[in-house]
C-alpha cells in the first residue's frame, strides 16, 4: 500500500512539472514569436484605422547662446557678442571658420546671474582682434555662435547696398515720399557717401531723383500731397547750384501743391516739414509766419518726434541760414538734443540681449532717427556707440537671434542709421 501511495505521488508530481513546463518554457517560446513578429511589422502597435501613423509634434526652435551681429563687425571698431547660459564659464575662443583654428582667446566681461531663471549672462568683447575674415565664438558648456565676418568698411558696405535697393525701388517708382526726404536729407548730411559715376558733376542720388519726380509729377494724386512738396522744396534747395532753372521749377510746384492742399487750413507733421522746407528755400515770411503758429504745440513736450516729419522739420529749421524765432530755434535744439540724452539712458533696457523691453523694430529705429539728428548737431562718441549696439541687436544679437535688417522696421530708420555709422567711420 506504501509502494502505491508512493508512486500516486510521483506521478502527481510529474504532471505538476509537465504543466509547469507548458507554462514557463514553450509558454515563453511562443510569446518571443509573437513579440518578434510584431516588431517585423512597423505599424503594429497601431490600433487607430488610419492608414499612415499620425505625428503630432512641434520641434523646438534651436538659439545659439552666444549671439552676435550677423552681418558682421568693422575690423578697427568694438566687437562684443551677449552670453546666456544655465551654466557659468569663464571663457571664450574666437575660431576661424576656414580653418576652425582658434586666434582669439578672452574671459567673460559683466557677467550676472538672474535670480529668478538661474540664466547666467555677460559679454564677450573680442575688440583686440582686427584681422579680417570668417569667424564664429565657441565656448565649453554654452556652445558656439552663427558665423560671421570681420572686415573693414563694413558700414560703407551696408549702407552701399540699402542705397542700391533705394535707387531700384526710385526707379520702379515704389519708394515712398517720406523715404526719398529721408534719402535726401542723408545725401544734405554726408555727401561723400553719394557718388558721381558718370562724373557728369551731379550726384548720381539727385539724378535719380529727379526721373522719381517726373514720374510723381504725372501722377495727380501728388497734387494733394503736401510731404511731396516739402520733398520739392528740399530738392529744389540741394539741386539749385547744379541747375538753378530746374531747381526753381521745382520750387515753383512746391509752391502751388503747398498752397493747394491748404485749402482747409490744418496742422500737422507733413505740412510743418513743408513749411520748414518752403521757408528755407524762400525766406518767404508768410512761411516764416506760419512755423511759428506751431511753437505751442512744439513746447510742450517732445511727443511730436515720434512723427518723423516733425523731426525732419525741426531739423530743417535749426540748420536754415534764413532769419529764425531764437527762441523757437534753441526750444528744438534742446529738445533734440534732450530727446539724445533720453535715449542714451533708456538704451541698454531697450537693446538687451536676453530681455529687451522694446515695442519692435519701428520702435527702435524711431529712437535711431531721433538719435542720429541729436548725433548729427553734436557728433560725440558715446552717440556713435549706441547707433552701432543698435545695429547690433538689429542685425541678430537678440535673444532670438533673428537678423531683422531688411525687411523689417521702417527704411526711413534704416537710411538714418547706417548713412550715420557710414560717414562717421569713414572719417576715423
């Protein structure tokens, strides 16, 4: 009975182990067919009736952390690049982009650590290192920067192909009567930087103006436009010792346009840039008159400069050889000149490079213009400095490090900045 009961076990054991077997080994076998089966099969995990897998995802927009002009900088000038980076370093390497051989070595300048992000900021100032070509800045930990390029006349070259894109537009007549004022005002500014091709003894910038003014003058929406007459007027000045009977044409036109669009008495920009304009031209004192029926408004505040025809104007009044109100005349001098001041103090919050406080392009190439009359009466290096960091954050040391010159902010601001940074490092 002991033998029986003996065996009844054995054999009791022997079916738990064959079920055991089942479960484990072939079990496991049959699963790692399945499993190797599906991973044959691309779409197997797919339970969705779609035919193609759908792919929901934005990639992120990638920043370099070391941001730069990049269009370049002016060999003989100062050339500083923004940090930012979670991690704090000490140094960076300016890299031949040709050869990526370093010439360059320098530390970190003005470094701060934002308490609230952990963000580590500061400048790398490569200014010692004049020798042209193509370069990037790298450095361990934050990474490296957009190429970019060193080279001498870099502003004359800018401003070069702004002034070409300029005269196409002139010719094609898609430039704007406020931007052939302005370009007229940068070629009364700084004439060396207009040139006489066909050395025919006229600037080439007022030959092809006057082709733009045939081309306005048969168009009769100019009749009522009064910012064409203050261009006529300026025009009409500038031209008159290269031929002084078209140059009273103009001024002739000038006058008629002006006149007929003060029908309905009114005032504003276009028609003060006018009168300043027709004064200096004439001397005519019923335009002398006129001006002054504005100084009210003109002392109370320097609102009216964020209006470029004001700005323009009030210029235009400053510099007239014609008899003037002092008291108008030195009110806009210091306002002007004020207006430089504010912007000299507000410019780095406006500009930084990791949290700018501005309201977009316009905005800063507003402050350009403004700046660059206020630079224009008084020439100094401070002004000259902060025209060249506002290029800088235009042309990609930002924190998105977009370059926004072309094609977006006002041209007029644009002629403004880079005619000044032109003619003034043309001069050094």
């Amino acid at each position: 009975m002991k033998r029986q009961k003996g065996q009844k076990k054995t054999a009791y054991l022997l079916v738990l182990c064959f079920i055991a077997s089942l479960l484990t080994g072939c079990g496991e076998k049959a699963e790692s067919a399945e499993t190797v089966k599906k991973a044959n099969q691309p779409y197997a995990a797919v339970v969705s009736m779609e035919d193609t897998p759908i792919v929901d995802y934005i990639v992120p927009q990638l920043t370099p952390n070391i941001l730069i002009n990049r269009y370049g900088y002016l060999a003989g000038g100062e050339k500083v690049a923004a940090v930012k980076s979670s991690r704090n370093s000490e140094d960076f390497r300016l890299v031949d982009a040709e050869t990526d051989v370093v010439v360059y070595r320098g530390k970190f300048e003005k470094v701060t650590c934002d308490e609230e992000t952990g963000i580590y900021k500061g400048n790398a100032d490569f200014s010692p290192y004049v020798t042209g070509g193509s370069y990037y800045l790298e450095t361990d930990y934050i990474g490296r920067s957009h190429t970019f390029t060193i080279e001498d006349n870099l502003y004359d070259k800018l401003f070069e192909e702004l002034y070409q894109s300029l005269v196409t537009d002139c010719k094609e007549m898609k430039i704007s009567t406020l931007e052939s004022v302005t370009l007229l005002m940068a070629y009364e500014w700084y004439p060396k930087l207009f040139a006489d091709t066909d050395k025919d003894e006229v600037p080439d910038v007022l030959a092809v103006l006057k082709q733009w003014i045939s081309g306005k003058l048969a168009e009769k929406a100019s009749e009522e436009e009064v910012l064409f007459a203050a261009f006529l007027a300026k025009y009409s000045y500038l031209y008159q010792k290269y031929d002084k009977a078209y140059a009273t044409d103009c001024l002739r036109q000038a006058t008629a346009i002006y006149d007929k669009s003060q029908k309905n008495i009114h005032k504003d920009a276009q028609s003060f840039l006018a009168l300043t304009e027709l004064y200096r031209a004439t001397g005519t004192y019923a335009y002398r008159k006129q001006i002054l029926d504005y100084k009210d408004y003109l002392d109370n505040g320097s609102s009216f400069f964020e209006e470029q025809e004001y700005l323009f104007g009030a210029m235009t009044y400053v510099v007239t050889r014609q008899k003037v109100d002092v008291d108008l005349c030195e009110s806009l001098m210091s306002k002007v000149m004020g207006r430089g001041e504010e912007i000299s103090e507000i410019y780095m919050d406006m500009i930084s490079a990791t949290d700018a406080k501005n309201n977009g392009c316009d905005d800063i190439l507003k402050k350009a213009s403004q700046l660059s009359c206020a630079n224009y009466v008084l020439n100094n290096y401070k002004y000259n400095r902060i025209m060249e960091e506002l290029a800088d954050y235009l042309m990609g040391k930002n924190v998105k490090s977009v370059c926004f010159y072309p094609d977006e902010g006002i041209r007029t601001g644009y002629i403004c900045l880079l005619a000044q940074l032109a003619a003034v490092h043309r001069d050094t």
